[in-house]
C-alpha cells in the first residue's frame, strides 16, 4: 500500500501530515546523539527532555535552527524516523512526500532538503513554499487570480507573502519569529528586573501572559529565575504590559516587514488585500495583539487562521491531495 505524506518541517516542531488521515504526528525537531559515537540517542519528544540537560558525552540539537538544514545528516536521519514513524508498518510501497520550505530558502538548501527526504525512503519528493502551503491549509483558493497576504510566523522565520495563481508574487522572509519573542522577553528580565530566566520560562510568559498590543485588563503572574546581583533564586511578579513593552521591537519587525511586502504589491493585487484581508499562520502567530498591531498599523483586516500551527502541513497534505504531488509551485 501506497501512501502520501505531508511534512511541515519546523525548527520548532515537525508535523506529518498523512492523506486521509490528517495531522498525525507532532513532535519537537530535536535530535540527541552521543558525541564520542555519532549515535542517535532520541528523537523528537523525548530529546526535547533532553537539552539543556545532557551529561557531557550527549548533546541535543534542533538540526533546523532558523528554518534551514544547518546538519544535514541529523536531518535526514530526523526525516526518515518521522516518516517511519507516521507509517508504521504499513509500508510496503515507498511514499511520495511533499515537503515544504521556507519561501526565503536557497538552492543549495532545497536540494538538501530534498536529498534527506529521498535518503528517508519517498519515492517521489516535492517541495511547496511554505506560505503556498499555510495558504491552502489556511482554506484559501489559490487557483483564482486574486491576491491574498500570508504572514507565517513560526519559531525561527516569518513568512510573508502576496500569493496569486498559485505562486508567490511578492514575499520576504525574516529570520525572526516565536523563539525570538521568548530571546526578547529573557532580555527584558534581565535588565528591568535583573533576573535571569531560561527560554523555557521566557515561553511560558509570552503564552500565558503576553500581549504585543494593551490588554484593557492586565495580567500577571510569578516568574523564578536567578537573581543576577546575588546569584540566588529569586521570585518576580510579571505583568502582560511589561511583556508588551519587551515585545515591541521584535513584533515591530514583523509590522515593519508586512508594510514593505505592501509596498511592493502590484496595486490589483493589493486592492484585493484590502478586500479580503492578511492571513495569519503559524505559531508565533498565536501572541496575543499581533491582529490589532498589523491592523492597527496597516489599516487592512486581519485575522488568524483557525489551528495556526497546523496550516502548514495541513496545507502541504491537502496539496498531494489536489495535485497528486505531481506540480510544483
Ligand atoms: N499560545 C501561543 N502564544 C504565543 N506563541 C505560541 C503559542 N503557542 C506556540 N507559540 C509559539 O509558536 C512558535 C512555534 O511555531 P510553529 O510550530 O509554527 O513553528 P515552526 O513551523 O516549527 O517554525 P518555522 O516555521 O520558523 O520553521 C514557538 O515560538 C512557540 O513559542
Ligand atoms: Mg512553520
């Protein structure tokens, strides 16, 4: 039996996509292995539990940092147990995998990308630009002649494109995101409240209690980190204004990037943005006030998509689906 995946490959997270199924698998993209040996020792989850935390011989890596292929044999090994993974035992056939990149990537990078997913066992590869396939997850119709604004905002890119007829006409890709959101808010503590605080924690802030636009209610709550006066643990009460204060520059980026994408829009297809709006994808998509700030800021509608971390391989699935993996955008 034959089958066809999708894969969304995330720095932050991997999902596969299998057709008829959905979205059936979501996991880290991290990767331990045993330095002395070059052995994998985890992958996915269980590696996540893994950094920061490995006695000195293991080290955990996330193999796509900033959304390109920076260790292709740890990645193509990722791929291939991902795959295995999604398929189980069923696999009697080699599948055709649809795997989709960045828009900003080189060629160098691609060809990377898809010797791992051969190296993984597809039978047939294909890549999709990523904002092509947050838009077709996203449930837009990108056959017809009209313009619509993508802005994927995952982990370590964004994404912004004017997509047409299938393809992208005017795009830009940031090597900013989520996890630059989380570098931000570690910052702010550091110098506002002289704590310093891991990623992980920085995380759980801009989740919990983040906004990039004011909240009418302000919230809070209790972080711990270590004093950096006195090196000893120390507890501080957080507020959602002070993560927008932290968050300003980073998500300004984004605004800033989404208004030259504008400028460079043929202008039919910019009236047809006005029109229907600026889709948001991904993620890093999910902080509160980014909707108000990029409406705010641009005077267009904008909204989220529904399961903003899933588009994408959603997206990429549903294009085997529709093409049978055969075209490429
Ligand atoms: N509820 C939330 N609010 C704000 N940010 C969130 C939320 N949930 C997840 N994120 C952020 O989303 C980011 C990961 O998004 P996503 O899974 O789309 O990235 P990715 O596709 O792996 O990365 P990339 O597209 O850059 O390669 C992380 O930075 C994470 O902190
Ligand atoms: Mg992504």
């Amino acid at each position: 039996m034959s089958a066809d995946i999708g894969i969304d490959l995330g720095t932050a997270s991997v999902l596969v996509y299998v057709k008829g199924k959905g979205v059936i698998l979501k996991e880290p993209s991290v990767v331990a292995y045993d330095r002395d040996s070059n052995a994998i020792k985890a992958i996915g989850e269980e590696a996540r539990l893994m950094l920061g935390r490995t006695p000195g011989n293991i080290i955990a890596v996330r193999p796509l940092r900033q959304g390109v292929i920076s260790d292709y044999t740890v990645t193509e090994k990722m791929i291939k147990y991902f795959v295995q993974k999604a398929l189980g035992k069923r696999t009697f056939k080699k599948p055709r995998i649809s795997i989709c990149v960045p828009s900003g990537v080189t060629e160098v990078e691609r060809k990377a990308v898809e010797e791992a997913a051969y190296a993984a066992g597809a039978r047939e590869v294909n890549l999709i630009e990523e904002p092509v396939a947050a838009a077709i997850g996203a449930g837009i119709d990108i056959s017809k002649p009209c313009g619509n604004m993508i802005v994927d905002i995952g982990g370590g890119t964004s994404d912004i494109a004017v997509i047409s007829l299938g393809g992208t006409v005017v795009n830009t890709s940031l090597k900013l995101a989520g996890d630059d959101f989380d570098e931000a808010i570690v910052r702010f503590m550091r110098k506002k409240h002289n704590l310093l605080i891991g990623e992980r924690t920085a995380e759980d802030i801009k989740i919990k209690i983040g906004t990039t636009y004011p909240l009418i209610d302000e919230e809070s709550m209790e972080v711990r980190g270590r004093n950096l006066v006195t090196g000893l643990p120390k507890t501080v009460t957080v507020t959602s204004s002070e993560t927008e204060e932290a968050l300003r520059e980073p998500t300004g980026q984004i605004v800033e990037a989404v208004i030259s994408v504008l400028e460079r829009t043929p202008p039919e297809l910019s009236a047809d943005i006005l029109d229907r709006g600026i889709m948001l994808t991904g993620g890093g998509s999910m902080l509160r006030g980014l909707e108000e700030l990029i409406e705010e800021r641009t005077g267009i509608n904008t909204m989220t998509a529904e399961e903003p971390m899933q588009v994408v391989a959603i997206g990429t699935g549903q294009f085997v689906e529709f093409s049978g993996g055969r075209k490429e955008y």
